[in-house]
C-alpha cells in the first residue's frame, strides 16, 4: 500500500496525517512536496492535509489549489486515484473544482476549536463502510473558514445521490444543512473539514478515526 | 498599465463580516447603516500595451485564480 501526503508552505496536519496512514498501513507515507510536479510512482491514496496553506493568501486553499503537484493530483483524480482532504484540505479540493461548494468564513466569525459529534449520512461510500451499524462518530474540529456553501441545486444533487458523507449534530460554522463531509460523482474524491486523522489514538481523546482510514484503504 | 480588481460575495452569499461591520457601525451611533457588504481590491502591474488585450487576460485571472466563482464576483477596471 503506498500512500502520498502532500506538504504545502503552511500545512500543520501534514504529519498527524503520515501517522494515521502508517499506523493503518504498516507503511511510512511518502512526503510530497507542493513544488514537485508529480506524484511518486504507483501511488494508492493521496491525503491534501490540513494547515493553512500558503498562509490562507487571497481566500483559503486558493493558491494550493494551483501549485504544481495538485494539478497532477486534479489529472490523477479525475481518472480514478482515491484522494482525500481534510479541513484545509477540503478547501483545496472545492478551490480545484474536483468538489463542488465553496468552504466561507464561519457564520459566527470564531475560529471553532473542538471536538464534534457528525452524523454518519452515508455509511455505504468507501469512506465510511467500516462504520457498520454505527450512526455517529467525534472528530475534532478547527477551522475559520468551514462554512460550506453551495448553491440549492448542488445541495439538492449531493443529497440525492448520497454525496453527503457526514452531517454536524450540532453545527458549527453555519454550513449549508449541517454538511461536513462530501464525495465526488464518482466516490473517489472525499473531503471534510473535521480532522478524522487526529481521532486515531486513545490519547487524542477517542479513536472514531480509524475505521475511516480502514475503509478507505480496505477499499483500495 | 494598471488593473484594479474588486472582488467581493455574490448577492445573496451571506457576509457575516460585513454583517459584523454593520453591526459595529450601529453600535457608534450610525443607525442609517442597513448592511455591509466586505470585499477585497486587488492591483496588478501589467506591462501589457493594449487595453482591450489586457482586460482580457485578466478576466482569464480572475476565473481561474483571483476570485472563486462559485461565491464571488469580480469588477475590472483598467487604467493608464
């Protein structure tokens, strides 16, 4: 199993993501960085961590979105590769249009720093199977701009076609009907602002992270 | 030759800064201050020589980088 995690100017999640992964896999992940124009050979799942990339310049994930490896990311993606964004991330993946919505400021101005009960909405994508039975997990959240906004016909579309992965139970930011998590048409393009790679350790407060990473990568 | 490029949120996409300026506004006594609306001017140094051509690519910018369309519209002006 060889997993890729990309690292921007600014990223702060790059290495709570690389121990996630090796702990589920076994394997280090391979680093990548932003100036590199492409991904390591054979590579089976990229993560686009956390952080606030490029210092959230002109809006957040903007610049990322337009640096050299994720445009091979963007070509690899939309031929297949599973990818997934988390927080920064997430703002990434809508900045290059592989996720539709847009993440804005949060509704009440805060930066908003905990943990969160989400709601499992899908439990039968690739990202979320392991879950079973399950229909909540807690994963913290920290982000200023999580705010996710799409227009209604978007909205209705990602919910009729189960591209919604997980619902706040309590929202956070005032995103558009509680959405925390979505996926791409084809399911294999998946982010979320809430942070599943630091719920991976009893010492991170609960471990709901794990069959996360589990799905994924069982599903590979 | 100089662009200058306004960007702000779409009609209708909620500003809660805007709102937060509005409010704070009211708060010194401006109570003819209905709502904000928050954006951002960005100023390019071209050394483009024609106007038309100029305007043009950064329209292309504006797409592809310095606003995101999916929240935001722009505004060009071009200047000697």
């Amino acid at each position: 199993m060889r997993t890729a995690v990309i690292v921007f100017p600014a990223s702060n999640c790059d290495r709570d993501a690389a121990v996630a992964l090796e702990k589920i896999t076994g394997q280090k992940p391979h680093m990548v960085w932003h100036r590199d124009t492409s991904l390591p050979a054979n590579i089976d799942f990229v993560v686009l961590p956390g952080g606030f990339s490029y210092g959230d310049y002109l809006r957040s994930g903007a610049i990322a979105a337009r640096s050299p490896i994720v445009k091979d990311i963007v070509a690899k993606a939309t031929k297949g590769l599973p990818v997934a964004g988390f927080c920064n991330g997430f703002q990434v993946l809508t900045e290059t249009g592989l996720l539709p919505g847009a993440l804005m400021r949060n509704k009440g101005l805060k930066f908003v720093c905990r943990p969160e009960t989400l709601k499992i909405v899908n439990s039968k994508s690739r990202f979320t199977k392991r879950y079973g039975d399950k229909k909540e997990v807690v994963f913290p959240v920290a982000h200023h701009d999580g705010n996710y906004f799409a227009d209604e016909a978007t909205l209705n579309m990602l919910e009729k076609d189960g591209r919604v992965i997980f619902k706040y139970a309590d929202n956070p930011n005032g995103s558009a009907r509680d959405i925390a998590g979505i996926c791409n048409k084809a399911g294999n393009v998946f982010g979320m602002m809430p942070h599943p790679e630091r719920a991976i350790d009893p010492l991170h407060g609960g471990t709901d992270g794990i069959e996360l990473f589990k799905s994924i990568l069982g599903a590979i | 030759m100089k662009a200058i490029i306004k960007v702000g949120l779409k009609p209708g996409v909620l500003d809660p800064q805007g709102r937060a300026i509005a409010r704070g506004l009211n708060d010194l006594g401006y109570y003819s201050v209905n709502d904000a609306r928050q954006g951002k001017i960005i100023e390019l140094d071209l050394s483009s020589e024609d106007k038309v051509e100029a305007k043009k690519q950064v329209e292309e910018m504006c797409e592809k980088l310095l606003a995101n369309t999916v929240i935001e519209s722009y505004d060009i002006r071009i200047e000697d």
